[in-house]
C-alpha cells in the first residue's frame, strides 16, 4: 500500500514506524528538514520537506499514485486542507486526518465529501478521555480495550499474590468461575517475556495478565487474579487542559471529583461549565495543597498536564502520600515503559492510543478494530470473518483445526449479540467477530491472509 503521511510528530513518526514493518511503501512529510532526516536515519522510508498541504508538496511525495493519506502535523486547519486538496485535485482514495479543536468536532456534517472530505476523522483527546474513564471503571485494571462496540472486552491486570488463580494450572480457571461466565487468558508478560498460555500455564505473582471476557463478566474474572477493588469514588484530576475538564464533566454525576489547574484564566473557565466538580487554582507538586485537598482518601489520582515531568513527579508524589490508584499522562512514548511501577500503576500514552485507532482503519482484509499494546510491539485486533468455507480458511473450522503463528492466539468470537469464549471445539461462522492477542507484529500479515476470502478457495 501506498501511503503518505503528513507530519513527523510523535504521532506521525510512531505511524510511520509500526506502518514500516510491514509491506507498505511510506512517504513522510514535513516542513522540518532535521526532523526528517532523523526519521529516515532509523526507517526504510521515503521523506519529502514541505508545507503538508501545498498540492506541489503533496504531487513530490507521490499523492497521485497514493492510496491513502493521513493527516497528523500540529494543525486542524493543515490536516483539513490537504484532505480537501487531495481530494479535489488527485481523488486520492481514502483520507484520515487528526483534529483536535473540539468546535470542529462539535459538527460532524462538517467532515463528508460536500464539504470537507475526510473518510475517518481522529480526535486524540477523546479517544484518550475514553480510555482513562475505562481505567476509573475498572479499579484493578492497566488496559481496558474494547471489541465489538463494548460487548467483550480485554482486559490488563497484575496478578496478586492473594488472587485465587495465582499459582494454579489455567485449566483450573472455569472451575473457579461462577455459573454462565467464561473468559480467556490470552497473553501473559512476565518479566517483559510474552507467554502464550495454555491450560497447563501457572500464572505467578506479579505476572501482567491480559484476559478477555463479555464486558459484563469483567469485575468477576479479575477478582480470580488480585484482591477485590471497590469502586472509585474520589477522583483527582491534575490538569484542566480538555482532557480534564473533558473527563470531569462525565464522572461528576456518580463521583466526587477535584481537578487542580495551574492557570486561574482556565481554572475559572472550566469552573463555569461543571456542575458539582471542584476546580482548584494550584500546582500539582505542591505536597502542602495534596495533604490539604485529602489526597489520601482518593481512589484515583490522574496527572493530565501537558508537562511530562509534572505528570511523574506530581504522581509518584501522591502514590507516596496514600493515593490508592494513580494513572499518568506520558507524551514521550520512551518514558511510559520507565515509570510504571510500585509508584506510578498505569501510564497512558496518547500516541500509543491514537496509532491503535488509525490502525483500525488502515489494515488491509477485514480488520475492523486494533489496540497497540505495550509499546507498538503487540496488537489486539478483531476481524470479520467472511464467506464460505469454500472461500475461507477459517470459516467452518474449529479453533483447535486452525494453524495461528505461534505468537497468536484467538481468545474469542462474538456472534451477534453472543459473547463466545475461545475454546478448542468452537466453529467458526461467517460473520463472526474474531478477536485475536499477536505477540509479534511481524505476524500481523499472516493473520490477514488466514482471514481472506478467496472466490477460488478450495
């Protein structure tokens, strides 16, 4: 596939970067000529310096043969235009860009072909919002990811040493489990090293479990792995950028929620437009205002500045004063793997949640949702399976029958509204939603070929 990427931020060198590894042929744009030659130092890739949406920029990094475009500089306003320009001037297939100011998101009629022609819009900021009210939920969660609009779910969780499954072979888990709900172990990290388990897997204190469930057999599974967590209650925000105001105006009507912002101008603006949330003039660092806004009676802490030394500092400051759960917003991808620990339990990283949802719409075959986990080396994806069994290599076929690479594993179907957990017998259906835990990128390819339909299959 051809592709042309506008932008070489963090978001667009990440993109370029999971893209490289496979077979795509990738042009990178940017005015910044420095920032260019030090992507191209680390990836196969084509660079061409220039402003995103200038139509000769876009005609030297090769649009007209360009299958599809992906806006990402810094700026709406860039991302939009060349949308519009690549469509208006090269018809270029398909055309995703990144916007962030919410008045723009505000309109969604905004974005079609009658007016600015942009076939998958990304608002970083909510898909961010999304994903930590995902943590909040699930006390005892790391990652909350969801399949098939929100009916199953996968979930990350650190195995305690009082779990009642720590220790035990996983054929012993449906025993452990009540009447009518099921779940999948799909992948296990220990100690950095992906384990792909089976039923004579022994899951070990402090292993990073990731299981899938029916989204409503979530809380059930996880008491099997750690000692039960009571709901948050007491939220703590630490930044009034969008994402906190954002985030605060939908937890304020079941939690009691604070938010502490540096700047008195937004303080007061975000003030105005929640209802019962308190908004709190202040430094986050500050151990004085923690210990005086009751710091140790919270169940979650979130740092969300757009400072990455803020966010760590003023976390691990309120982890150390007795905050009970603390997630931190990471915007150097390099830092997120340093600082989860004792200290800091979730760092979440824009980049790493926006590269997953641009994926969802930029893998070939039936790929209809993908999450990059940790770091960009793994995926969970979902794919439709499609056809006959005479066109397909799956469909008709139990999941014992099926030759998966050895990093991979099914951990379950989702038939209509049926959440069906992987088991070795389970036939798979046309139609079916198949969500799948790759280890190893480099096998994404096989799973698309696994899953393609063929007129001609025999």
């Amino acid at each position: 596939m051809r592709i042309i990427i506008l932008g070489a931020g963090q978001v667009g060198s990440g993109m370029a970067e999971n893209l490289s590894r496979e077979d795509n042929d990738i042009t990178v744009v940017d005015i910044d000529g420095a920032r260019l030659r030090a992507l191209q130092e680390r990836l196969d890739i084509r660079t061409v310096q220039g402003h995103a949406s200038h139509p000769r920029t876009l005609i030297r990094a090769g649009i007209e043969d360009a299958d599809l475009l992906i806006a990402l500089t810094n700026a709406d306003e860039t991302n939009m235009v060349a949308c519009q320009v690549a469509y208006s001037l090269f018809n270029t297939p398909t055309k995703v860009a990144r916007v962030r100011a919410a008045d723009y998101l505000s309109y969604p009629n905004l974005f079609n072909r009658e007016h600015t022609p942009i076939d998958v819009l990304i608002g970083p900021e909510k898909l961010v919002t999304d994903h930590i009210q995902r943590l909040i939920d699930f006390p005892g969660a790391l990652q909350v990811l969801d399949f098939a609009d929100g009916r199953a779910q996968l979930v990350a969780t650190r195995a305690y040493h009082d779990g009642p499954l720590v220790g035990h072979d996983l054929s012993t888990l449906p025993d452990k489990l009540p009447n009518g709900v099921d779940a999948r172990i799909a992948a296990i990290f220990r100690q950095d090293e992906v384990i792909i388990p089976d039923g004579k897997t022994v899951i070990e204190v402090d292993d990073l479990v990731f299981f899938l469930a029916a989204s409503g057999d979530v809380a059930v599974v996880m008491r099997e792995l750690r000692r039960a967590s009571g709901p948050a209650s007491r939220i703590m925000l630490a930044g009034g950028g969008n994402i906190g105001a954002n985030l605060a105006a939908r937890l304020e009507r079941s939690h009691h929620v604070k938010i502490v912002e540096r700047d008195p101008a937004r303080a007061e603006l975000i003030a105005e437009d929640l209802d019962t949330t308190i908004v709190l003039v202040g430094d986050a660092t500050d151990e004085d205002l923690l210990h005086e806004e009751g710091i140790d009676e919270m169940d979650v802490y979130c740092a969300l500045t757009n400072d990455d030394q803020v966010n760590i500092l003023s976390s691990m400051l309120a982890k150390r004063m007795g905050a009970d759960k603390v997630i931190t917003l990471i915007n150097r991808p390099a830092y997120a793997g340093l600082v989860e620990s004792d200290r800091i339990d979730v760092a979440v990283s824009p980049q790493q949640v926006t590269i997953g949802a641009l994926l969802t719409h930029i893998r070939r075959g039936h790929m209809v949702r993908v999450h990059s986990l940790r770091g960009g080396a793994a995926e969970a994806i979902e794919v439709v399976a499609h056809g006959t069994a005479g066109q397909s290599g799956v469909v008709g076929k139990a999941i014992g029958e099926l030759t998966l690479p050895n990093s991979s594993t099914i951990g379950g179907v989702v038939r209509g509204e049926q959440v069906i957990i992987a088991h070795h017998d389970v036939v798979i259906e046309s139609e079916d939603h198949v969500i799948l835990f790759v280890a190893d990128k480099r096998h994404i390819g096989d799973i698309e070929e696994l899953f393609s339909v063929d007129a001609v299959f025999l």
